[in-house]
C-alpha cells in the first residue's frame, strides 16, 4: 500500500511499500523488485532538452524486536537527463545511499555473502554511485540502443568497497507485443563489501 500526492506538476511525495523514486539504470545496487516501506520525495527543474531531478528518501530496512535501533536506508540523488535529439538521450546521476544501523546485526532475506563479525554484519552501507546512460532509438533491425555505466563505492569501509558495471542493451524498450525482443550483454564486478546483499 502506498500513496502518491503531486503539489505541483514538478513535484511528487510517495509515501508506503513501495518502488523507488530513485533512478536506477541496472540492478547492480538495487534488484528492481525492491519494495521499501519509507518516504521520498522528487524535484524536477529545468525545461524540456535539459531535466535535473533531485530526489531523497529515508526507508525502513528491517524491523528488530529486541532493540530499538532499526536498520534503514538514507538516499539522496542528483539526476540530469539531457535530450539530445528526437531520437538521442543521454542520462546522469550521482546518489547516495547510506544503510545504517546495520553493523553488528542481521537483516532477513540477506544473501549473507558480506563480511560478518559473530554473524553478524561487520559494516554499514555508505555508498556513492556515479550512473550514466546513453540511449538512441528509431534503430533500423535493433530499434533501440542502451549504453549503461555504474560505478559505486562503499566508504563505511577501506577495502572490499568496489563495484563496477558496463552494459549494452538492444531490442524493443519494453516487451509489450507480439515479435518484440530485446537482447543485454554487461560486465560487473562487485567487491564482498560494496553492496549490501539481498
């Protein structure tokens, strides 16, 4: 359950369980599934060529009964899409998102492939992504071209705090008719400790 209110067309709160408002080009640091229970808002500025997006959150990560200390999640982000031609797009960000509360503890549905400490988890989650896209569309035979690039890194700790994505994705944008396909290729590479695990 969750709901939407717009005070202005420039602007959108969600509130509840549900996707983020965040951009997110791969799933490198978030599966596309996640739902989140919290509270984000979004700000678009700029004009039809050149859009920046500002957008922050603050969701619930787990919900412990034997403390008072919640893990939850703090994100920010800045985003630009530049719209190059009719047919071209070329989009940027820069988000933080900043898991806290989560040292010393356990979160349910982990993947438990972190480093623990008596097992439990040895670090908090700071990480800053730097994402860029560039898509071009109206492709004879491919229809469309996605070039994705995501590079992130955990600074809650010193080592193990690297992940790093390049992709290309060709095809149909969504798979909504009969014939339309579309076919990805990326390389990544993910350090023990540069995401939390899911």
């Amino acid at each position: 359950v969750y709901v939407d209110f717009n005070p202005d067309v420039t602007m959108k709160i969600r509130a509840g369980r549900t996707k983020f408002l965040f951009w997110n080009p791969t799933d490198l640091f978030f599966d596309s599934d996640l739902r989140p229970e919290g509270v984000s808002i979004r700000k678009k500025l700029g004009d039809y060529v050149l859009d920046y997006y500002l957008t922050a959150g603050l969701f619930m990560l787990d919900e412990k009964s034997t403390s008072t200390k919640d893990p939850f999640l703090l994100g920010a982000q800045a985003k630009m899409d530049w719209l190059m031609s009719r047919t071209e797009k070329t989009e940027a960000a820069i988000t933080y998102y900043g898991a806290e509360q989560v040292k010393g503890s356990t979160l349910d549905y982990s993947s438990g492939t972190n480093t623990l400490s008596n097992g439990n988890l040895a670090h908090n989650f700071r990480t800053t992504i730097l994402s860029l896209q560039y898509s071009k569309k109206k492709i004879p035979l491919i229809n469309f071209l996605y070039l994705t690039g995501e590079l992130g890194s955990n600074t809650a700790t010193s080592s193990k705090n690297l992940a790093y994505l390049a992709g290309v994705k060709i095809g149909h944008n969504k798979l909504i008719n009969n014939g339309n396909w579309n076919a990805a290729l990326n390389y990544r590479y993910i350090e023990q400790d540069a995401i939390r695990s899911e």
